[in-house]
C-alpha cells in the first residue's frame, strides 16, 4: 500500500467566496455555507484522479496551510475558516472513506491561549469526526510577530490534548506576511526553527508519547546536521544530535533525489514518511524526467541502496505506526 501522509484538501468554487465574506465582512456575518454534495464531489473525483495517476492509495488531507488565515483580525476568522474546512475534509472522507485520512487544520490565532479555540477544535475533529491527526503552525503571527518557539510551555496544553487523544502532529507553516519571504520559504524556515526549538527544550522528556512529524523533508536541519551536531557538543549535552532527531519524524515533500537520499541516511528509514503535498507547489513538469516533481513513488522506488523492508517502511509501515488511528492493527507491518 502507498500511503500519503501529506497532502490537502482541494477546495470548490463556492469555498473562496466564502473566505472573500470572511476576510471582507471580519466574519461578520458569521453562518457557515452550505457546498452542495456535487460541487465537494467533482473536486474530490479530481483529487482521486491525481493519486491514481501516480499509484497512491490513500492520501492524508488536511486544509491547505497557507490559506489559514491564522494572523487575519479578528480569531473568529480562522476559527469560521477552519472549521469550513475540516467539515468538508470530513465530507470528502465519507464519499471515499477507503482512499482518504483527515488531518485537522487548527484555529490558531496570533499568541491566543491555546484552550480557547485550537483544542476545542482538535477534540472535535478526532471524538466527532474522526480525524487521525492534526497541523501545528509554528508561527500564527505569520511573520508580524515573536511567538514562543515550540518547545515553550505555550504549547504543552496541545501536546497534552493530542497524547490523550492519541494523535500526531505535522509542523507546517501557514501564510507569510513579510515581503523578503515566501510562503513556501517561510514553511522551510520554521520547520528548522520547530526542530531545534523543541530538542533543545527536551520537550519529548515532558511528553514521551508525543509524535511529531517536520514536514518537507526536516526543513534545513537534516542539510545542516555537522553545524548542529558541533553545537550539542560544545553545550555539553548528553545525548548527540543524531539520538535527539529520532524523536522526530520527518516526510518526503521535498522534491530532489539527492535531498531524500541524505534525508534517509541521516534521519533513518524508520523515521521518514511518504508525503508527496500533490497537487501543491511540487506539481509541474520536470523537464528532465517527465513526471511532476511531485510524483515521488518513482524516486523512492529508485533509490538502489533500500531494501525492500526499508521502502515498505516508507511507504506504509512508518505511517502507520505514527498515526494510530488512521488503519487497523491487523495489517502485515
């Protein structure tokens, strides 16, 4: 089985009219449209569609995270946006509940306390709607602000929350606001900051049970790994930098043989999931292999020094394991 840990949910027409009423209106007014059943159902075809062409059975889709909205006034937005979206998510698991996981976008609004909308949300998406896992934004503030870094005690009432209910969290960025950087960057640079942020607070100390997966390959950290490797030495911790990654899983969005096959020495094959984000940023033709950057089955299969046991890892096992609540326990992994 090829299983995507990363991917989002394709949104119809009528969902970005009703983002355009949020952002105009400041989420007022504030009822919740109604997508008919057919308009949800051509976009999901074509969703299907795409991961056939490439041979994925099953894709884990959450929002699409530099839509969230997480710093737009006031929190009622996200908290209206969100919720749309985690409820067509749902909707689009129930019309292929064999070929699709949902993974719930959270309402994080700037610095707000956590209790207020983001677990409420998570709680409902795992008890009500079954959801195997969530996204955690490093940065609400989306670059117009200083938020405690994730090993900061800011964020330990998530952790709890998503411990009890047993699900893991895929550290992905949202929108940027500053113009020397990119959405797309911006995801790069805060999965590198979530990472050494979280190490260096021995967050999984507090929280052993804690699963979180860096999405895009680890951001900069696994291309980085003698600067930080010195760095632990010269602070005199026990553990080295290589012991402290394997609390953290990473997955393979990121769109270059030779940046998988580093990704997979350093962090280990049991640590890295398959994720692809298609259809997202990777998804246009290279001119050299005629596939989509994206369609990254091919470039897994292609890896020589991977043993067969290896690359079921990575395509299944590792996932299932990390998300519990996503298959039954019966499978051969």
């Amino acid at each position: 089985m090829i299983i995507d840990s990363h991917a989002h949910i394709v949104m119809p027409p009528e969902s970005f009219r009703f983002m355009a009423e949020l952002i105009g209106g400041r989420a007022n007014p504030n009822t919740l449209p109604k997508i008919p059943d057919t308009s949800l159902r051509k976009v999901a075809e074509e969703l299907v569609k795409s991961m056939d062409n490439v041979g994925t059975d099953v894709q884990f889709i959450s929002p699409r995270p530099y839509l969230q909205m997480h710093s737009v006034k006031p929190g009622r937005v996200t908290e209206l946006w969100t919720t749309h979206c985690n409820d067509l998510i749902s909707r689009v698991v129930a019309m292929f509940p064999d070929r699709f996981r949902g993974v719930a976008g959270l309402p994080q609004y700037m610095d707000e306390a956590l209790e207020l909308r983001v677990i409420p949300e998570l709680k409902r998406c795992v008890n009500e709607l079954g959801f195997v896992g969530c996204l955690i934004n490093p940065d609400p503030t989306e670059g117009l602000g200083d938020p405690p870094g994730l090993g900061d005690a800011f964020w330990h009432p998530l952790y709890q929350a998503m411990t009890e209910l047993n699900v893991p969290g895929l550290i992905h960025s949202a929108g940027s606001c500053s113009a020397r950087e990119s959405y797309t960057l911006k995801f790069i640079n805060e999965e590198s900051i979530a990472i050494i942020s979280l190490l260096g607070a021995k967050t999984f100390d507090t929280f052993p049970d804690l699963k979180i997966v860096v999405a895009h390959g680890g951001g900069a950290i696994p291309y980085q790994m003698g600067r930080f490797r010195s760095w632990n030495v010269r602070k005199g911790e026990k553990e080295t930098f290589d012991e402290q990654l394997k609390n953290l899983y990473f997955d393979t969005c990121n769109y270059s043989k030779e940046a998988i096959e580093l990704l997979l020495k350093v962090a280990g094959t049991d640590n890295v999931l398959f994720g692809t984000e298609k259809p997202g940023t990777g998804s246009s033709r290279d001119p050299i292999s005629g596939r989509d950057y994206d369609d990254m089955k091919p470039v897994i299969d292609s890896i020589e020094w991977l043993t067969e046991k290896q690359r079921k890892n990575i395509f299944e096992c590792n996932c299932r394991r990390v998300y519990p609540l996503a298959f039954r326990k019966d499978e051969d992994c």
